[in-house]
C-alpha cells in the first residue's frame, strides 16, 4: 500500500505535534500549515524546526487564507485538522476548499474528544458542543469523505484543574463531583491517538464514521 500525503493543520499544537511526528515516523510524506507568526514565537518555531529535520514541509498559511488552502491541498490526500476547540469554526473556510479542490480522500476534522452528537451538558459548555456537531453537518452537506474521531478526554487536559469546568489550575475551596462518583471514564494520550492514524488512513471501514477510540489495558 503507498503512502498517503498527509496535510496537518495546528502541527504546533500539543496534539497536532503528536499527530505530525506520527504521520512522519510512518513514513508518509508529511505537510504542515503553519501561520506566518507561528516562526516568530519561540516554543513553536522549536516544534516547527524538529518537524522540518524530521522531513516535514512547511507550509505557510492559515484556516483564514482561501488560496494557502487550495495551495497546499493539491499536494496532498489526506487532511487532519488539529486546532483547538475554540477554532473549530474556523474549519469551514478549510471544508468548503476541500470541496473545491476534489482530490481529498479523507478529512479528520478537530475532534477528538466526546462525541458532539450525543453529549449533553447543560449550561456548562459554552456551545463547546454544538460548535463541533455544527462542522460535522457542513461536511456532510459537502459531501466531503470523512472519519470522525472520538475518544473522550486526554488526561493532560483534565488533571491540571481536577475535572473542574472552566479552571486550568486546581481549585483551592472545594472539588466538584459529577455524577455520584461511581461512573468509570476513560482517557487516553495524544501519543497513542496519534498512532492510531497509521492504519486509519487506509481503513476503509472507517470512512464517513465516528470512530471511537479506547484505551487497552
């Protein structure tokens, strides 16, 4: 099986980093859409700078840049998009150029956590939520060639504030407790999501669905 050509948008993110070194000890010949202020910025020109001697291609453009998208998707067949949660919007600009382009073969959309179409968090969120299923409805509508990924929580995001919505520090009064403390949940790493994405890319089971992804012990 040849390898696919892989476009990472958000590879200096702490998941999008995991996810472009995957894709490049895999083998598979790796591109990175990288935003002109993200060289000016010490700790992501470093990531920057380890992909590229990895053998990545830089990429200079943005969610926001039409042209910079069509640009770099003719070079490639498979897209993820890493960005964070609060710039999962900012993919529609990216959806509609996907459609345009027509050669992608599949898009991973900025997910990665519970899946938008069935969770329920009332008042809590911030359309956290509904951002994400809103995105998951333009690319079906696009009919653009999917796989949805959902695997609950990275840990690394949760421990800082003890599961406490909104805070990214330990609150000092009091923990709140949801639920009555005897449901299991499940996290995984950004490193093993990463390696998921070897065997996913040729998959055809998983195409136009949402994978759940669970952590073996």
């Amino acid at each position: 099986m040849g390898k696919s050509r892989i476009l990472i948008v958000g590879a200096t993110g702490n998941l999008g980093f995991h996810i472009a070194k995957a894709s490049l000890d895999a083998g598979h010949p790796t591109f990175a859409l990288v935003r002109d202020s993200a060289f000016s910025l010490p700790h992501k020109f470093h990531k920057l700078q380890s992909l590229s001697n990895a053998g990545a291609t830089l990429l200079k453009g943005s969610l926001q840049d039409e042209l910079s998208l069509l640009e770099a998707l003719k070079l490639v067949d498979v897209v993820i998009c890493a960005v964070p949660a609060k710039h999962v919007l900012d993919q529609r600009l990216l959806v509609q150029s996907i459609k345009q382009a027509g050669s992608i073969k599949r898009f991973i959309p900025s997910e990665f956590g519970v899946d938008p179409d069935k969770v329920q968090i009332s008042n809590m969120d911030k359309n956290f939520y509904s951002r994400k299923a809103e995105t998951r409805r333009l690319i079906e509508a696009e009919g653009i060639p999917y796989t949805y990924i959902s695997c609950n929580f990275f840990m690394s995001y949760l421990l800082p504030s003890l599961v406490q919505p909104g805070l990214k520090a330990p609150p000092r009064d009091k923990v709140t407790i949801f639920g009555d403390g005897n449901v299991k949940g499940m996290t995984i790493k950004p490193s093993t999501l990463s390696s998921s994405f070897s065997w996913m890319r040729t998959d055809m089971k998983q195409l136009n669905s949402d994978l759940k992804l669970e952590r073996t012990f």
